[in-house]
C-alpha cells in the first residue's frame, strides 16, 4: 500500500484547556478530494492550519507522502513546504496589496530561489492564463480584480511551485454563485492536470457534493463521521450529518417542508450505538465514550460499541 | 394600498472617481401579507433598492430619485428626518445580515428592545422592558427574562438573530425587510432562522421582503421573487414559476450554476466573466457580455421589463412566447 | 471586577519598580559625576569624602535599595543643586506653577478639542470638518516655541494686551497657559474625530437609524459611549501633563516650573532631584493607565460583565 498525500494520526490541539481539535485522524489519498465540513467551532480551520504545520500540534502525527513532519524544525520543513500549499477564503487580505499580480503569482519561486527573475516573470504569466486570466494582468494589483479573479491569482500563487497537496480553506465563500462555479471548475481541473490532493475545508455542503470523493464531518474538534461523499449524502449515519443535510435549503419551492430541529444534547443522546459483531474492525468494547468505527465501504461514524 | 410602492428607482453614489450607479430604474410592489424575495449577486442594488426604501443611505454621497417611493402609502422621498424616523420601525423594520455587530455592544439586548418601543409608543421604560420580555419569549428563546440583562457578546449569533427579529417585530411593522438575514450564522442555525421568519410571518400576516444572494433561501421562504442584476430587475414572477421556467437567461444561468443539485462529483455550469462594473455599466442590458443568446440589439439597449405571461414580467428581448408557455 | 482592579494594580507596581531600575541604572551610566564639573575642580581627597558622604560609593544596587527606602518615607533626599532644601520641598514649590499651567491647559484645550473633533465627525467632508482637521494639524506639528513666540509677538509686542513673560499674578498665565493648551487641544480633536468616525460607521448605528431611533438620540446615548471608550485610553495618560507642565512653554514664559529643573538635574548629575522628577512622573504614568484601564472597563461590558478574559 502506498503512502497517503497526507495523512493525520491522532492529531490535536488545544488552546487553554480547550481541545479546538481531539485526536482527529483524517487521509487524504492522492489524487483526491477530501472535504473537511463542519460549522464555526468544529476545528475545521485549525485541522487545516495544524496539517500545515503553520499551527504546533499538542499532539499526533502529520504525514506528507509518508513521511513525519511532526518531529521537524520550521528550518527543516521549507522543503516540504514546496509539496504544500494553501488556499484561503478572504483572497483580498492574502494579497499584498502593494505588489503586482506577476509579483504575487512569482514570489514562492523566489522564496525557494527557484529559476532567474526572467524564467520566474514568464512562469507568472503563464500561470495567470493556466487560471483563466489574461497575461497582461501580470502587471495589475489586486485591488482592480473582482473576487473571483483574486481568488483565481490565489490559486495561481500556491499551484506554482508544482506542490503535490493543497489545503483551500472555504475558497468560494466569499464568491458570488456565478462565479463560485468557475473556481470550483478551475480547481477540478488543476486537480486533474497536475494529479494534485486537495483537502477542502467548507461548511459549504452544495459545493463539498459536487467536488469532493470524500466527505469528513467534525463536531467540536471530533471526526464524527468520514465517508466517500455519496455515501454521506445518501447514507449518512451520525445524526449530526443528518442534521447538517437536511439544513440545506431545497432549490425547489414544492419542496418546502417544516424542519424539527435538533439540540446539541439531543444530537449526542442519538449517538448511534453498534454491536462489535456488525464493524468491519475490531473496536474496544464496552467504553462508555464514543469512538469512529468503521462500517462497511469505508464508512466510519462516531458510535458507541456494546458488546 | 400597497405596503411598498417602488416606481422607476435610481440610486447612485458621487466617488472620487466617479459616479457608481447601484440601482438603475427598479420598480416593484408588496401587498400586505405578501412575501417577496430579492435575489441577487453583490453588486446587483438589491441591498442599496432596500436601504434607499428606508432613507439608510447618507445622502449625498447617495444621491435617490424616483417616480414612486413609498411605505404604506407615506411618500418617503423629500420628507425630514423626523418624518422618516417615525415610518422606520413601526411601519417598516430590518434585519440585517451580521447579528454580531448590528447591536450596540454597550447596552443589554434588554435596553435595546425597550428603547425602539419607546421611540414609537407611550409607554413607560417599564411597560416597555415587559414587553421586551414577551418579544424575545416570541422568538423562542429560553429563559428570556434573563435575556434581557444581558450584552450582545454574551449570545451567540443564532440567539442574537433571534433578538434582532424580535427588536424588529416589536413596534408591530406592515413590512419586515430582512436583508440577508442568514448569511452570517451556521447552516443548521440559517435553517431555523428561516423557519422563525416564516412562522412569524404567518402569523402575524405582515409583508416581507427576504433579500438573499442564496436561491435556496428564496425557494424556502417567499411567494414571489424579483431577481436582480446590474442595478436592473431582469425577471419577476411567483416562485414556483420562476425555478421551474426561468425565463430571464440570467435567472437560468443562476439557477443551473449552484453547485451541488445532483450527486456525484462533477464540473459545474458556469456564468463567463463577471459581474458589470457599476461604475460603467455596459450600455444595453447588463447581462448581455456573459449572455449566451445575446444579439447585437441588447448591446445597444436595455430592453425594458415586460409582462410576458400571467404575473410574470422579464426585460429580456430574447424571451420567445413559446418558451414562456414551455 | 474587584479582581480585576487587584491584578491591574499588582502589575503596576511591578511595572513601576522596573521602571525606577532602568531609570536608575540609566542615569548612573551618564559619565560623570556630581562633582566633575570643569570650572573649579575639587582636590581628589575632599571629592572622595563629598562622594562617601554621599553614599555614592556604594555599589549602585546599595545606592538604589537606599533611594528607594527612603523614597517610600517620602525623604527623596537634598539636591545637590541646593542643600539648604529638600527634594521634596523643592518639587512641592515648583509644582505649583507646573500644575496650575498644565491644569489649565487641558481643562481648556481638552473640552473645545472634544467639540472640535466631534463636530467635524459629524460634518465629515463640510467646511467644519476641513477646518478641524487643519487646526488640529497645525496644533500638532507647530512646535510649541513657535506658537509661543507668535503668541508673545502679537498678544505682548504689538498689541501689549499682555505682558510678555514671568509668573506672578494670573494675568501673566494667559499666554503660556494658552501655547500649552494648544497640544491637548489638538490630540483630543484628531482622537475625537477618529473615534466618532469609527462609532458612526459601525453597523449597529444604522440598525439604530432603522428602528426609528431620532438622530439626537443616536448621537448623544449610542455615538457618544461607543467613541469614548478608545478615547479614554488617550485621555488619562495625557493628565501627567499637568504634573510636568511643558519644559518649552516654561521656558518660553520664564515659568518657575518643575521643567528647568529637569534640564539642570540632568546637567548636574543632581541624582536626588533627577531620580525624584523621574519617580514622579513615572507614578503619574502608572497610575493614569491604571486609571484609564479601569475606566475603559467599566464602560466596556465585555471586560466588565466576564472579567479581562474573552
């Protein structure tokens, strides 16, 4: 079996005495997308952080391609820095507004000092057509692009150095619908020309159905169900990513039905309970704490094992 | 009479560099007990049409004209500030989009209630607290009472939605205007806060105006929609209609564009380009540069909205009758 | 919020008796000494003994473990400028005039540049806000000896309405009192403006607009607590004028003020008189932030509903 693009063990992080993310386990394969969908305060965007080594775990393992960057100085993850890339959701802020979209798209090059300043220009330019952008622009600054073309130079910036996994943290959020669908089309096409791994954090579950090949549900900094996205959107088993579902609205107006609507306590009294008999693995038995078992087809939900 | 009456509606903003024209000639109606949606992309006027409805922009820089602007029959346009102050909130209130900053983060949630009843009826501060009290009862938040003593950053943006409904519904309005009303909070809270303003609605049989980028939002909550694009209605009609036969190219567009709608992992439909820059719009109709079916005719004017069947109206040259009967 | 009070107060004492060592250990590392002086210099044998007398051969930790202990009894020594007095004697006199030139300053500077800058917040991009905006510029960046100079030129040498300088009787106040108020005036309009622009571009100002609130109203209850809590954090700091009056306007207007003993301790290695000054104006510091941290909290009910943490 060959190593995962990324792969996090047992991962957490804790501010205060708060565990923001506990114990969290989450593969990305490669060549994949994984969505990572959960709401404000399930630790999506700190799993994020934390797999990029831009936040200090408390704990666990983080894996690119096999290999363990956990024990790693800053120093000596600059190499690895170029297989790992990121996305982020407000691409106003993460633009220097003072430098010009070539400069922007170049400047990781330039960091890994990477091709002359000639070579580095052209790769920009070419970049800013390989996103849908005109060359020209290379000259521009990002305040006279709309929202959509940033986040399109965004994309450029992290693609360049040709890394092999890219985090985007809710990327279309801030995006129009018209234009959403251009970044979540731009974003599958990358993926399949440069065979890259994307793990895409959103709470955007319309977008997560039609980009991802698997869905990873957090609830306060827990995994509380992982499955290949269909399977979560027709089978879903945590009554959490039941209730998430059923929140979407329906785009059709015959459709419209009155919600019941589920507390937080009534979500962990509905945790669903397994005999060890019925799991594809074997679980520790009789712990009154819940813990992600695996059903059949890959399908793993947070459920409490009897014996 | 009708609650709102928007008749040829132009707003646009002095810039250093420019004028920005955010609504170019909208017109639209609300009957009582009617629910309308505004849908539309940022940049489209349809917060600016709302905003201009209730006097909220400085002016200048805004600069609002129209032929017919008015709230259950009050005229508000060349009226004083005093005059508008006693319509906002009692004949017409809003919600807006981020509960987290739309209240004075000084005084208790309490305070805020009580301090729009005062402004609109004679009522003592006490009187005014106790209603307060039922308002947020309403809204069904627990152990309201308690509620009331405390200070926005003490809830949390869903329990805060909620009391900005219920300082809105305080003074009984005609009309709730809710101006993306859930684009801030959590899925699961959106859907209950939606559900809320449904329930309310119902109940107390007032108009309501849902302005929303979401389509979603729209097919769960109103009756009729407008639908909006570079400062210009592009189609109205009942909601049914409208996301069962679009007919507007845009409204197809827009419709075929959000993501998500059948399962599996696929490329999406999307809209070219990018929305018209309202510093300089294109000339003719705004969607005629990411238009599929444009001519050269929309180019050069902006067609003008048109009754194309019962209750439906479109400002779209291209529309043939026989899709309207499709 | 008692809490609170405590653990603000315990960090600045401690932030006060960092700030006397660096203050010490500072005016120790000046070469020279008291006693070094060119004009007429003393044999080394009666300079060692002026210097044991002193103390000041001690090692600098005894020298300051001493300063303090007295200090804490209020005996900051006799400055060697004078032995007749004590510090403590001579601060006192000289305060007097400081206080009083600075009191007054910011009692009138401080009100008409809240005014000021409110009133150009409320008209912003008018005529009044322009001219605000240019007052409060100039204010800041004319150094204070040239509105001294203008003010003696035109009040006492052309028009000799006042009398130039000196101290004595209140008429004699105006002019400095007025180049000082100049400053206060001018930071208090800029921070006024700012924080009112701030408060009234916040979304809760129109949400207050629409739910039918009058504009007065909005103004004076919402506007006006919203922008003063930044503004207390410049406010209170700004009072330790008061202590030190202004070294330029009380040589400007030969006001017997505390400034010119700043400059001559200073010179003179006078280490009582320099640590004293330097304690004094240190506490005011201290205790003015303590102040506007309390302040900022009790209009502030985020710090004051959950205490400072969240």
């Amino acid at each position: 079996m060959t190593a995962a693009a990324l792969e996090l063990r047992q991962v957490t992080k804790r501010f205060g005495d708060q565990a923001a993310v506990d114990r969290v386990d989450l593969v990305v394969p490669h060549n994949k997308v994984v969505a990572l969908v959960g709401e404000s305060g399930s630790g999506k965007t700190t799993t994020g952080l934390l797999a990029l080594r831009l936040l200090a775990a408390n704990g666990g393992q983080i894996l690119l391609d096999g290999q363990d960057l956990t024990p790693l100085s800053q120093k000596a993850l600059k190499p690895f820095r170029r297989q790992m890339q990121v996305v982020f959701q407000d691409s106003y802020a993460s633009l220097d507004p003072m430098m010009t979209l070539g400069e922007i798209i170049a400047e990781p090059l330039g960091i890994h000092g990477l091709f002359t300043a000639a070579e580095r220009r052209d790769q920009a330019r070419r970049w800013l057509e390989k996103v849908g952008l005109d060359a020209g622009y290379a000259t521009r600054y990002p305040h006279e692009l709309s929202g959509g073309q940033r986040q399109r130079v965004a994309v450029a910036r992290a693609l360049i150095l040709g890394p092999s996994v890219l985090v985007a943290d809710e990327p279309t959020s801030a995006l129009d619908v018209s234009v959403k669908a251009q970044i979540v089309n731009l974003l599958q096409d990358l993926q399949a020309d440069m065979g890259l791994s994307i793990l895409f954090i959103s709470h955007d579950l319309s977008v997560v159905r039609s980009l991802a090949d698997e869905v990873v549900v957090m609830l306060r900094g827990r995994v509380v169900e992982r499955a290949p996205t269909d399977m979560i959107f027709a089978g879903a088993r945590h009554p959490y990513t039941r209730a998430l579902l059923d929140a979407v609205p329906v785009l059709d107006p015959k459709a419209r039905r009155r919600r019941s609507f589920m507390s937080a306590e009534e979500i962990s009294a509905r945790t669903p309970r397994y005999r060890a008999a019925e799991l594809e693995t074997q679980p520790l038995v009789d712990t009154a704490e819940p813990q992600l078992v695996a059903l059949a087809g890959s399908h793993f939900v947070e459920a409490i094992v009897t014996g | 009479m009708r609650l709102v009456e928007i008749e040829d509606l132009h707003v646009s903003f002095s810039q250093h560099d420019g004028l920005v024209q955010a609504v170019r000639g909208v017109s639209f109606g609300l009957d009582s007990g009617e629910s309308l949606g505004i849908v539309g992309e940022s940049g489209s006027g349809k917060s600016v049409t709302c905003a201009a409805l209730l006097r909220l922009l400085r002016e200048p820089p805004a600069k609002i004209t129209a032929k017919t602007l008015s709230l259950s029959g009050h005229s508000v346009l060349g009226i004083s500030n005093r005059a508008i102050s006693t319509l906002r909130g009692r004949v017409a209130a809003m919600v807006f989009q981020d509960p987290m900053t739309s209240l004075d983060p000084v005084f208790t949630i309490g305070h805020q209630i009580a301090e729009t009843i005062l402004a609109h009826r004679k009522v003592t501060k006490r009187e005014a607290l106790a209603q307060a009290v039922e308002l947020l009862r309403r809204v069904e938040i627990k152990n309201p009472g308690a509620v009331t003593n405390y200070y926005p950053h003490q809830l949390s943006g869903g329990m805060l939605q909620r009391a900005m409904i219920a300082m809105a519904l305080s003074c009984e309005p005609d009309v709730l205007i809710a101006d993306e009303p859930t684009t801030a909070l959590d899925v699961t809270i959106q859907a209950q806060i939606l559900q809320l303003i449904k329930d309310i609605q119902a109940e107390t049989g007032m108009g309501l105006i849902m302005i929303t980028h979401d389509l979603g939002v729209i097919a769960e909550t109103v009756d009729r929609v407008v639908v909006m694009y570079g400062g210009k209605v592009m189609e109205t009609g009942p909601v049914e209609a409208i996301f069962s036969a679009p007919l507007h190219p845009y409204t197809r567009a827009l419709l075929n564009s959000v993501p998500g709608q059948t399962a599996g992992k696929q490329r999406l439909v999307e809209i070219a380009g990018s929305s018209p820059n309202p510093s300089h719009p294109p000339a003719g109709c705004p969607f005629h540069p990411r238009c599929p079916l444009a001519v050269a005719e929309c180019r050069q004017t902006a067609p003008p909205l048109e009754t194309k069947a019962a209750g439906r109206q479109a400002a779209c040259i291209r529309v043939a009758a026989e899709m309207v009967a499709a | 919020m008692t809490g609170f009070i405590i653990r603000r107060t315990l960090s600045m004492l401690v932030t006060f008796i960092v700030v006397s060592i660096v203050i010490f250990l500072m005016m120790h590392s000046i070469p020279g000494g008291p006693f070094d002086g060119n004009e007429m210099p003393l044999p080394d044998n009666i300079r060692d003994r002026l210097m044991a007398q002193l103390g000041l051969d001690q090692p600098l930790y005894v020298q300051y473990l001493r300063y303090m202990w007295g200090a804490l009894h209020f005996d900051f020594g006799v400055p060697y400028q004078s032995p007749g007095e004590t510090v403590m004697g001579l601060v006192a006199h000289a305060w007097v005039p400081s206080l009083v030139l600075g009191g007054s300053g910011i009692i009138i500077g401080a009100p008409i540049g809240i005014l000021l800058g409110m009133a150009a917040a409320l008209n912003r991009n008018s005529w009044i806000d322009y001219v605000a905006s240019a007052l409060a510029t100039l204010g800041l960046t004319i150094p204070v000896f040239v509105t001294s100079t203008l003010l003696i030129l035109v009040f006492a040498v052309w028009l000799h309405w006042l009398p130039a300088s000196g101290w004595g009787e209140p008429k004699r106040w105006i002019l400095p009192i007025l180049a000082y108020a100049a400053v206060p005036l001018a930071t208090y309009a800029r921070y006024a403006r700012s924080a009112m622009l701030d408060t009234l571009n916040k979304p809760f100002v129109t949400v207050l607009r629409a739910k039918g609130l009058s504009e007065r109203r909005i103004i004076f209850q919402h506007v006006l607590r919203n922008s003063a809590i930044p503004m207390v954090t410049v406010f209170l700091p700004m009072f330790v004028g008061i202590a030190t009056g202004s070294i330029f306007v009380e040589a400007m207007f030969r006001v017997p003020g505390l400034g010119a003993y700043f400059v001559s301790s200073i010179e003179k290695r006078d280490y009582p008189l320099e640590m004293a000054l330097m304690l004094l104006i240190s506490m005011l510091f201290c205790i003015s932030y303590l102040l506007s941290d309390i302040l900022y909290a009790l209009l502030n009910p985020r710090i004051r509903v959950d205490g400072s943490r969240r």
